[in-house]
DNA sequence: CCTATATTCAACACATCAGTTGATCAAGGG
DNA sequence: CCCTTGATCAACTGATGTGTTGAATATAGG
C-alpha cells in the first residue's frame, strides 16, 4: 500500500530522533502511556507527550482510551510501509551492481 | 552489523525530506554528479551539494572522483541497516499481536 | 463536591535547517 | 597561461523543532 510524500516526511523524520525510537523500541514490547514512556527519559512529561503527538502525526503509532490515560500504540503497517520503500531503491541498486558485475565478468574474458 | 544511535540520527533525518528522498530514487538508478542531481529541483545548486552532504554523512551514499565531477553512489548496505532496524520492531509487534489473538480464541473456547 | 492524577495547551527561548547570494577552490581544455 | 566548468565555502535569513514553565482540561475516586 502506497504512502504519500508528506506522510513519508513526517514518518522518517520521527525515526530520526533518538527519543522518539526509544519508544518506538518500548512500545513495540507493549501498549504505554504519556507517563511510562516518559519515565526513561530526563525530559519533562510535556515534552515527551509532544513527541508522542509527532510519532502519531506520522501514522507510527494510535491512541486509545482507558480512563484518564492514553495508551499508545505501535502501527506495525506503518513500519512497513517505511521497509517498502527502502527497499524499492536498495534491491534497484543491488541489481544494479549485479549487472555490472555480470558485464565485468564477460569482458574479462 | 549494527549501526549507532547517531547514524540513525542522520540517515532516518537524511529521509525526512522529499528533495533528498528523490535523490536516493535517482541514484538508485545510477551514479550521478551534483549537477545531475540539482536538474529537476529548482533551487541552486549549492543547496543541492548541501543536501549531498547530509546524504554523505548519513552514509546513504559515497563520493567518487571523476576529473572535475564528484559522482554520488548510494549505498546499499546502509538501506539495509535502517530496513534491518524497523523490522526488529514491527516483527516484535506482529508477535505480539499473534500472541494475544492465539490468547483470545483460547479464552474464546 | 473536592482533590489527585494523566494529559494537553500556550507562550517563550534556543538551536538547527533549508534556502539564498557572492566569493573561492580545483581540474580540464583551448 | 587563461578561461570555463564543477563544486564548495561563508555569511545571512526565515522557518521549524525541541525543550522549558505555567495554566488548563478531563477523568477517577473518596
């Protein structure tokens, strides 16, 4: 399933900080609230609730409600997508030199 | 191989924009010089060789020399590494999906 | 109802980023 | 040796991001 450039914007860029993908490691083992995920880290609540809102932003996780708090969770969907298109332009690559190699080969002979 | 927490920095970052993200796309399809690479953007190319050189220092590509043209060469194996760390975490997700459904249809009974 | 807990909103400071223009460096070709 | 071409450096601007503090909202529970 394709995604669309703003959606790729905000998704990597969320993975490239390295608080936002502690929790996506912390929430991959289970559900967590604004307070657990914050819990690691030396920030306030505030600022860790904020990056959850960009990770959510960025379709990587969901919120439900249980009470007051909001658990999060991680969109295995979502990270696939981001696998796919890596992958598109790595394996085009990989064949790529494969093809080099196969015309190296026969000129050496 | 395993790849630190700064480089992730970098090259999920590196990710993080469109003008960047096409520049993968066209390397993938081969080797380019600045100039090529700056064609179907409209900006300058100095913008064009910065955004080079955050694709460098994420290691997403390299540098070679050719006279007077410095041909950028993506990486693969770099792909492979930020691939490689997504999937950890989707496929600990899907686990553990798989793992509750397999509780419920138990409970079910 | 009142209070404590979980979370968010608003406003601000500070740093980083993407773009510009203008100057500079490096290599090739007449 | 000059001149052109490819690429980069430096300085500046405006926008965005990440953090703070302080106030506000919402739900749970006595």
């Amino acid at each position: 399933m394709p995604v669309d450039d703003d959606q790729l914007d905000r998704a990597f860029t969320a993975l490239g900080d390295p608080v936002r993908r502690a929790m996506i490691a912390q929430l991959s083992r289970g559900p967590a609230t604004v307070n657990e995920l914050a819990e690691p880290f030396p920030i306030t609540k505030q600022a860790v609730s904020r990056h959850i809102q960009v990770l959510e932003a960025a379709g990587l996780i969901t919120r439900t409600r249980d009470g007051q708090r909001r658990p999060c969770h991680l969109v295995p969907a979502a990270l696939e997508a981001l696998t796919s298109w890596i992958d598109e332009y790595r394996l085009e690559t990989e064949r790529r030199f494969r093809r080099m190699e196969e015309v190296l080969r026969t000129v050496k002979e």
